[in-house]
C-alpha cells in the first residue's frame, strides 16, 4: 500500500489531459508559428488553451503569457515588470515589497534585484501564516514599484488577504503581483475580485504536465521581455511554444474549472480526518498554521523530537509520501524559511512535515498514513536524546 500525500509538490497528469496531448506529440506536430496546415492546427491548440486559462482566472485571453511552470512565470514577472518600469525611470531609486514565506522563485528573485541595486523590503507575517495587509500598506515608500504577495502558501497552505493587498495596491498605485501557483485548482480565481496585474500559475499542480505554465499580464502593464529571440507570446516570452504542454495546461484548467465546486469537500474532509488522528495519536503534535484560512489538501503537522528527513525516509519505506520544508528545496538541510518566519525554532521547522491531498486520495490512502504515522514517531522518539526531555515537559 502506498499513501501519495505530497499533491503540493506535483499531481498526477489527468487522464483526459493526456488524451488532450498525446496527439500534438506524435502527428499534429507542427510549429505553431508555420503558416501551412500542420502549423495552423498547432496555432489553433495553443488559441483554445489560453481561452482556457484565461477562463480559469477570469481574464482576457490576450492577457496570457505561456511560460515553462511557475518559476518562470514569477521570474518574468519580477524582472520583466522592473526592467520596464527602470527604462522608463532611470536612474530613479526603486523598491520592491514582498514576504517572507514566499516561494524562493520569488524570494531569490527579489534577492538578485537587491544585489542589482534595488531596495526590497520582506513583511514579516503573523505566527498564523498570514501576512497583515496594514504591514504591507506600512511599508509601502513612494518609490515602490510592485508588491508581490503568493496567494496561498505551499507548505502550510495559508491563504493570503491578496483582495486586500490589491486595493492597497490600487491606492499607491503600485503594480501587483501574486504567486498563484497553489491556489490555482483549489480556490476559485478572479484576476478583477483580487486587484492583481500579475499572475502565475503552473500546470503540473493542477493535474497538468510539468515544464509549462503561465503568467497573467493584465493589458497596459509594462512587462520586458526576458529572454530574445522571435516574436512569440506579443513578444512577452521568446521560443517556439511548447504545444503538448500548453494544451495539456489548457485542459487542466478546464477540469480545474469543473472539478472545482466538487474537489474541495471530499479533499478537505480526508485531510480534517488525517489530521485529527494524528493530533490523537500522536503526542504533542501540532498544526502549523491558521487552520481557518488554509488550502482544503493542506495540513503542516509539527512533530517534537523526530528530525523531518528521518521522518520522510521512514514513512516512505512504509509506503507514506510527504514532504518536510518546501518539495522544491528537499534535500536542501537548511530548515524550512517559511517555518521559521512564522516563530518555530529551526528544531521545530526541522520535526515537521507537509501533508497535501488531491483529487486521487482515497479513504485506504488516509487509514494507511494514519497507521504508520505514530508508529514512525514512535520508533525515532525512542531513538532520540531530546525525547526524554519531551515526554517530561508535556
Ligand atoms: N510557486 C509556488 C508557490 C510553488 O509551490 C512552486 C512549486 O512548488 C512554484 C512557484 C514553482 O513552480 P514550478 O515547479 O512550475 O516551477
């Protein structure tokens, strides 16, 4: 039996997302800029599925930049909207603003435009998970330029006040970017109710394939492209596009948009089950994050006295899959950033793990985990020089 619980880090490609693609992978191979048929029946892939996303987040389909995932859609967001903005203002002092738990493809974006002479300022957020939207209006500086805030957190599945943001935004009149890429799918979205310029989405969290992606422009948002070469995307990201993965993107943002009323309940019943169980069974376990306003798939557990890798490594050999700190930065041993911006001290962040459910997980899948996760923490307590200490302080 194994337990997949690690939705956040990747899904599994839908069925009829596959049956969407398979054929642009083998005989509607065509470049979509060729101007004979095959081309053309490639163009015409590549039109239906940005229709598709832009109806997922409620914008124009002009307004949709296909990229390679979430990385580059939040790269070509940061660094083409400043590179704009400094060609029209040079020599201008300029200031960004975002948070401390963002994913790192918009942190180490921000910190490379620091080392280029840019001030950024990281809002520290409330032991909740959730950034106060007064502390972003705090430090807002008249030569700020773009706020960028992710709409839900991936290791503790927080949600931010990003509508909020979005009319302190809109106030200052300072462009807006938020980091969409695990909300997208799993809450509904509108690029107009939540104030944003700038968007990003990846396909491969939404049963969709890995290496593709988008980022919402809204019109007249100065964007400069980052990359050279043709004149693909308006000119907004160069390179011949890559026609299975954009249609593949288009049909999970069709099952996104139809699963989306129905996904959430079971999804979220699953994890309230997992997580109550193991508050149950495990002593001293405890929730990271607010669980009011969190993702329905997400639930960050904080386990004292059992290190996170040795937790990971022996729930996978019994077949359970997690994640401890961020999927994209496992492996890494530095404890979490998001962990400790939110007050856990890095033995804390080091002890906890990240559990996320999908549309796939079963009751089997739930009893599976919710039988070998005490077992494991068990067996490294016992192990472990702090557990004593533990025990007698509970
Ligand atoms: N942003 C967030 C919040 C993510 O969770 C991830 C991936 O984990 C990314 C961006 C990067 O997306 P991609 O894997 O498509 O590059």
């Amino acid at each position: 039996m194994r337990a997949y619980l690690d939705y956040n880090a990747t899904t599994p490609v839908d069925s009829a997302v596959l049956e969407a693609m398979l054929p642009f992978l083998a005989d509607n191979f065509g470049n979509a800029s060729s101007i004979h048929s095959s081309g053309q029946r490639s163009r015409a892939a590549v039109d239906r599925a940005r229709g598709s996303v832009a109806k997922l987040l409620g914008a124009k389909p002009s307004e949709i930049v296909f990229t390679s995932g979430g990385t580059e859609s939040d790269n070509l967001a940061i660094f083409g909207l400043t590179a704009a903005v400094a060609a029209k203002a040079a020599g201008a002092r300029k200031h960004i603003i975002t948070t401390a738990i963002e994913h790192h493809a918009v942190l180490n974006s921000c910190q490379e435009l620091q080392r280029q002479g840019i001030d950024v300022t990281f809002v520290s957020v409330r032991s909740s998970g959730v950034v106060d939207p007064e502390d972003i209006r705090r430090a807002l500086r008249s030569e700020t330029i773009l706020i960028s805030v992710m709409h839900a957190n991936n290791e503790l599945g927080t949600i931010q006040p990003i509508e909020e943001i979005g009319c302190i935004a809109a106030e200052a009149d300072v462009y807006f970017h938020s980091d969409a890429v695990q909300s997208a799918g799993k809450l509904a979205l509108d690029v107009n109710q939540l104030g944003v310029d700038l968007l990003s989405i990846s396909a491969h969290k939404i049963y969709g394939p890995k290496g593709v992606g988008a980022l919402y422009v809204r019109t007249g948002i100065p964007l400069a492209p980052q990359s050279h070469g043709g004149h693909h995307e308006r000119d907004r990201r160069r390179g011949t596009e890559n026609v299975p993965g954009i249609v593949g993107l288009g049909k999970a943002a069709e099952l996104a948009i139809e699963n989306l009323q129905t996904d959430s309940e079971p999804i979220s019943s699953l994890r309230d089950r997992l997580e109550r169980s193991v508050l149950d069974l495990v002593p001293s376990a405890k929730v990271n994050g607010d669980t009011s306003r969190r993702l329905p798939n997400t639930s960050n557990l904080s386990f004292e006295a059992a290190g996170g890798e040795a937790m990971l490594i022996a729930l996978d050999l019994l077949g359970v899959e997690c994640a401890t700190g961020a999927a994209c930065s496992s492996g890494a041993v530095e404890p979490s950033h998001v962990l400790l911006a939110i007050g856990l001290s890095p033995d804390q962040a080091r002890s906890s793990l990240r559990f996320s459910l999908g549309r796939q997980t079963t009751d089997e899948e739930i009893n599976h985990a919710i039988a070998k996760i005490p077992e494991v923490i068990a067996r490294l307590r016992a192990l472990s020089p702090r557990s004593g200490a533990m025990v007698t302080a509970r």
